[in-house]
C-alpha cells in the first residue's frame, strides 16, 4: 500500500514539471525574451510581477520601505527597481514604466545627452559629443548649450569625443572624414550633397557610422555617401537607421568594409542603388526602393553582398536588378525585380534562399527568374516552368498590399512555413520572432497569426 502511494507521488511530481512554472512572469516583449518566455505572463489571485516573479504586493509608503534589488516605492503595487530613468545604473539607462525594471537604450531620445550609443545600448555623457545646429558658427566648443557648425564638429572631433550630434533641420555640406572614427547622430536631420560633390566621405584607415538622419542628392550620376579606399587601408562605412534618396547611386564602396541595418536606399533614376567593387556589404532588416519606371540595380563587382530580413522593389536595370557579386540573399522580398544568373546577372557562386519573387507589373517578363540559379526554399511568380525542387512557383505570394508597399504575408500565402527548416534566423525585418509557426516563412516578413 505504502509503495502504491509512494509511486503516485512520484508520477504528479514528473507531470507538475512538465507545466510553465505559475511564479513566473512577464510584462513585456523584452522582458520575456530576456528570460526565454514567447508572450507576456501575467500574474493572478491577485498577485503582481516583481523581478519576473508572481508575489503579493509588498506594501510601502515611501522609498524607506524598500530594499535593493527593488528600492523603490510604487504605492499600490509594492517595491520596485525604478519608477523613472534618472534611478538606473549607467549600463541600464532607462527605465521600462510599463515593468518598473531597467533596459538599455534604443533612441536617443531616451537619453538626457538626446544621444544613444545603440550598439552598447548606453546614454553618451554631453561631455563626449560635439552638438551641431543648422545655423551653428563654424567656431566655439559645440557644446549642447552652444552647438557649433557641422563641418566645424568634423574637424575637432578626436579621441573620446567623436560623436556629433545633428539638431532637426536641413544642412548642405560635403564631410570627409580620413583616418578617424566618426560618429553622426541625426533623427529628424537632412543633409544634402552639394551640386558637384558628395554628402559623406569616408577614406584610408576611417570608420564613419551615420545613425537617423537623410541624406539627399539631387544630381544624377551622384553618390552622396561614399567609402573609399586611398592607400592600403580598408575604410568602414555604418548606416543605421537612415534613409538615402538619390538620383545617382545611393552608396558607393570602392574598396570599403559597409554594413546597412533598418535603412532605406531610394533611387529615382535608373541606375545603381548600391555601387561596390572590391567591397564586402553585409545588410539586415533594409529596403532598397528602385526606380519604379526603368529599374534600378545593385552592382557588386568582385564584391560579397550578403542581405537578410530585407525588402527590394524596382530591381531590374538595364540588364538585370543584380550585377557581378557574388550575392548571398536570404528571408527577403523582392517585388517587381528580376534575377538572371550567369552573364549578364549575377555570378554563378551567388547563393538565393527563403525568397519571395513577385513581379505585379503589367509588363512583368513571363520568368522573374533566367539561367541557372543557386535558389531555395522560395516563391516565385510569374514563372515558366521549375527553378528548383524546394521552390513554389506559379502561385500568388498573396502579400497584403503590394501597391500600397505592405509586403506582410496573409494567411493564404505559399511563403508560410516555406523558408529553410535548417534556418538559425531569430527575427524578421520588423523585429518579430521566428518562427511563428512550425517553420520559418520565406519573405522578409515572419506571418503573426
């Protein structure tokens, strides 16, 4: 009798494991990826969610009541660890109000300094940037308070103080900058190429990150942001977080190390989006907008391009939307632009996966896709005939207003579950976590059922 009970217990012992802890919880998106939760875990009977665990309200009148790790008093929900930004620790600048719990910093308006350094997710000290104003002289210290010209914050700019920070407006100015790093924060700020130069250059042993602004050019066959190579050096290029809208080609790398993350790269002649030779591009969660007319291109020669999460409309130049390469593509859309591999077109080594192809056009060639590509795990349409076991083609992709630019799946669509079952791929262009479903989709866009 006594083993009989004995066994029972052990077995409601193995089945309460195998459910989600009830202590447990959750209050937001960040908050539970942080702790490996899918959704957001409330808590019940009354209880509220303290350092992601369920507990009853502590009461507290005043901060004296609490205790770290959670020092201070929210009446009526208990101690928490912050009710505002100024109470969090350097390296968690800004307090989530939603959770009471301390994050890293995203915008720099998050930010008493007004910027944020999103790789480390940290606020910059005003002591470690050099403020700039549309109408600032190109003079003085260009401090907050008294913000200076742009092209005067380039020049002083040095070691632990090589941030700038553009106030809202428009600018005309050509930057260059060789052999040092440069920072240029710029969220509500244009700047535009003048008519016989370029807007940014960065050459030799320089690195130059452009964070928020838009950078204009209104000439064709101009480039206003270029990174080149003068001696042996290999300079590097960041754009995060930006536009480029230009006549000519949008980004230029001769010789260059670049990486383009949450940007947009307007072309509005035929021509090239993206213009490299001898440079590698590694992009993620961006769209590159072509000419809606003739088509634009991206010209890689000798070059490695890799793109992810991204969307790319209008790529079909004079003779393909891709040129030289090799290319390696991957969990993106592309809409009114076709891929020939083999010459003209891409390099035979260029690697296509988890794509979806939709060409809408009136005038849309019967094959988005001609030669013999390396391509997986995508839908194509229009198509003649097969480009691989793995592919779907002649099926609508049903994306959910392609003349309105929203490429998101529908539930009908052949992309869902569709993309590469090998796939490591976390999220989609907007953030969402893959998978949703059992299998990653094809297409820059993850389907949230």
């Amino acid at each position: 009798m006594k083993v009989g009970v004995l066994w029972m217990l052990l077995l409601f012992v193995v089945a309460s494991c195998t459910k989600p802890n009830p202590a447990v919880c959750c209050v937001s998106e960040d908050d539970c990826n942080a702790i490996g939760l899918d959704a957001v875990r409330e808590c019940g009977d009354g209880l509220v969610c303290i350092k992601n665990e369920c507990e009853l309200p502590t009461t507290c009148l005043q901060d004296a009541d609490c205790a770290e790790p959670t020092p201070f008093c929210d009446p009526g929900h208990g101690c928490v660890e912050c009710l505002q930004s100024g109470q969090c620790p350097a390296d968690r600048p800004v307090c989530d109000l939603s959770s009471n719990l301390c994050t890293t910093c995203s915008a720099d308006d998050e930010c008493a300094s007004s910027v944020c350094d999103s790789t480390a997710g940290t606020c910059l000290p005003e002591s470690d940037v050099l403020y700039v104003s549309t109408g600032g002289p190109e003079a003085g210290l260009c401090e907050r308070s008294n913000p200076c010209a742009l092209i005067h914050a380039v020049a002083v700019s040095g070691p632990g103080r090589n941030t700038v920070k553009l106030a809202s407006g428009a600018y005309t100015a050509t930057v260059s900058v060789i052999d040092k790093p440069l920072v240029i924060h710029g969220v509500g700020a244009t700047v535009t190429a003048p008519t016989s130069s370029y807007a940014f250059r960065v050459e030799n042993a320089g690195r130059l990150r452009l964070e928020g602004l838009t950078v204009v050019s209104l000439v064709s066959n101009q480039s206003p942001i270029r990174c080149e190579n003068a001696t042996t050096a290999t300079p590097r290029l960041e754009l995060y977080s930006m536009k480029t809208d230009a006549m000519g080609a949008g980004v230029l790398g001769l010789v260059c190390d670049m990486t383009i993350e949450r940007s947009v790269i307007v072309g509005r002649n035929q021509g090239f989006l993206l213009y490299l030779v001898s440079s590698t591009a590694v992009v993620d969660r961006s769209a590159f907008q072509g000419t809606s007319q003739s088509g634009s291109s991206l010209s890689a020669s000798s070059s490695m391009v890799q793109i992810t999460n991204s969307t790319l409309t209008g790529l079909r130049g004079v003779n393909d939307g891709f040129e030289g390469g090799p290319f390696d593509i991957s969990f993106s859309t592309l809409v009114d632009s076709t891929l020939t591999c083999g010459s003209p077109g891409t390099t035979t080594s260029s690697k296509f996966d988890s794509l979806v192809f939709y060409n809408s056009r009136s005038d849309a060639p019967s094959s988005t896709i001609t030669g013999t590509c390396d391509i997986h795990y995508s839908v194509v349409f229009p198509q003649f005939g097969q480009v691989g076991p793995t592919n779907v083609t002649g099926l609508q992709p049903h994306l959910r207003d392609v003349a309105a630019g929203d490429y998101h799946l529908e539930s009908s669509s052949p992309a869902v579950d569709r993309g590469n079952p090998a796939s490591t791929l976390s999220i989609d262009f907007e953030g969402t976590p893959r998978p949703q479903g059992g299998v990653r989709d094809s297409g820059a866009f993850e389907f949230r059922p």
